[in-house]
C-alpha cells in the first residue's frame, strides 16, 4: 500500500512559529548520493522507512530502494536514479526524525531538495515528488546526451567574479557557461558546456581561487541549456497538485518564502534554468533567527555550507542512524 504525505495549512512566515527552537530541516540535491544510503534506517526504523522504499519500487517500477542500499558509486551517478534516491533518503531521514520529535520551524532544499522541503512542508504528496524527482532526473540526462555539460565548484574567488568570467568566456568562445549556484561567500558553481567550464575553472584558478573542481553530476543543471527541457517538465508539473505550505519554505530562484501551491509549482519550473540562490536561503534563515540547520538526507554538503554562512549557528547532518541519534541528543534539551 502506498503511504500518502497529506499535511495541509496555511502559509505563514518563520517569525509567526511559536515553538521555542526554530529548526530548520535543509534538504541535499544531487551530489550528495553515497553509495549504501539508507540502508541503516531501514534496519533500525523498519515500520517507518519500509513502506516508502517499498512504494518506491512499486511507483517507478525500478529497483531504487536496492540501488540505494548495494550500487556503487557509478551506478548512483545516473541522474535519473540520483534525484529519486536522494529524495527517497532525504525523506526517510526526516520522517525518522519527526518520530523521534524534532520538527521543523522552516525547511529549504538545495536543487533536487527543494522537492523534499515542499513535501516535508505539506505542499506536495511525497508519492507525487517521487514521480517528478523520476522525471526531472530522464529529462536532464536527455539533455546531457544531446549537449553534453559540465560543472564546476569555485572556491576562493567572489561571485561577482566568477558571474564575470562566466559572461568573458561566454562571449569569447561563443558557448554556455553561467552561475548555477552561489552556495555561499567562498563557493560559487558554474554550469554550461563542457569547454566553457574548463575554461572558468582555469582563468579562476588563474585569479586565485584554491579550488575549481569539475562536479560528478550527470548533466548542466541550473543553466540555460535546460531552457527547453523546463517547458516540457512544466507539463509535469501542471498535472500535480500542490497546496499552500503549512510550514515556510525558502525558494532557490527567489531565496524568499513561498505563499502558494501555484507559485511552489511555477518556481519549480524556473529552477531548472535558473541559478540556486542557497547563501541568500542560509542568509534568511539566520536573520530569522533560526537556532539550528539539521541536514536531513545524505551526505555533508549543506553542513559545511551552513557553518561557512553562519558559523555561529549550530548545523548537524542527519542521514545515518549515528547522526540522527547525536544530532536528536543535541536537540532534545530545545524542543517545545
């Protein structure tokens, strides 16, 4: 049987919450997969993680929950089996830590998690995310085998530095490469055709950035190689519901809260073209005066973002039963 998220409310700013810690549970994207993800919350919470990795399989008609647990690294690079196990994972993750009493005050998700938060906020039907996390992952690799792409991670060199070499090399060499994500001061990623990265990543590293290293992703997300495959997806996503958040929700295209189930679905679809506005999210939150970020899903990637953008602020991963467990301990003393 298929378990249905239908948690409906309405919308609301972070600074109406009245709990006593404001958490806020922030979603990974693509990137984030390890290979024998989720299997540990299978094993300690089987009642609750059991029924969504069996629907999962059920729904897409794919072995995914098995790809999570025993593919390797390669198998797990495919997009279009990326973006469902993270989401899959992600929500596991935070159903397990609902259970255990850790609720969110206002949730975000980086690219790919943005789904998960709206689910998590009770705008979207978890079965209905999975469907379109499956999509979006067919559709972007399609994209990547016609016009194969690239991105990079700058570390080191300003953003608007980084936006300017983008729209130098661009010019130049008459091809593709934008900002597809400001994650935080020290980190900006780039997206395009694959010799339009090369040569950011070289003229950055050139101009000092420490870092400018190729990402392991299956396609050019969040730029304007994606433009066309946005149109097609937004049919996707006009055939699903979405309801108003009953728990704020940061965008990546606005780095502002969502008010509607329409505009959840329009941003959506703006996302894909559009550069991942995550410091700004981060930057909200803080001023909100969030207590603590807990990363909900694999990996560490938020985390660290989180701690570069508000080191004074405390930011736990959540994927694994181990962090789960410290990060409930440290929690628990703050909780309404």
């Amino acid at each position: 049987m298929i378990r249905r998220q239908s948690l409906i409310g309405a919308s609301f700013s972070l600074g109406q919450v009245a709990t006593v810690s404001r958490i806020a549970f922030v979603f990974p994207g693509q990137g984030s997969q390890v290979p024998g993800m989720g299997a540990d919350l299978l094993e300690r919470h089987p009642g609750l993680a059991r029924p969504y990795f069996e629907a999962a399989d059920e729904v897409l008609q794919i072995p995914l929950s098995k790809l999570c647990f025993e593919g390797d690294s390669e198998d797990l690079r495919d997009t279009s089996v990326t973006q469902p196990a993270v989401y899959l994972v992600s929500l596991v993750a935070a159903a397990v830590l609902r259970e255990q009493g850790i609720r969110p005050s206002a949730v975000a998700g980086h690219s790919l998690g943005e789904y998960t938060a709206l689910v998590s906020a009770g705008a979207l039907d978890w079965v209905d995310g999975l469907r379109l996390v499956r999509r979006r992952g067919l559709l972007m690799a399609e994209v990547n085998r016609r016009t194969p792409g690239s991105m990079a991670a700058v570390i080191g060199l300003p953003a608007d530095r980084v936006r300017e070499l983008c729209e130098e090399v661009s010019a130049a060499r008459r091809t593709v490469v934008e900002v597809a994500n400001y994650n935080s001061a020290r980190q900006t990623v780039v997206s395009g055709a694959a010799d339009g990265v090369a040569e950011v990543s070289r003229r950055a590293r050139e101009e000092g950035a420490s870092h400018a290293t190729e990402l392991k992703v299956g396609a050019p997300f969040h730029c304007s190689l994606m433009t066309d495959m946005a149109a097609e997806f937004g049919e996707d996503l006009a055939a699903t519901p979405f309801r108003t958040p009953a728990v704020p929700v940061v965008a990546n295209v606005t780095a502002s809260y969502v008010h509607s189930g329409p505009e959840a679905r329009d941003l959506l679809a703006e996302q894909l073209a559009a550069p991942v506005r995550w410091h700004e999210t981060v930057s909200l939150l803080g001023r909100e005066q969030v207590s603590a970020f807990v990363e909900a899903g694999p990996g560490r990637v938020l985390t660290n973002l989180g701690r570069s953008v508000h080191p004074g602020i405390p930011a736990l991963s959540a994927g694994t039963v181990k962090q789960i467990d410290k990060a409930v301990e440290k929690l628990s003393g703050a909780l309404v």
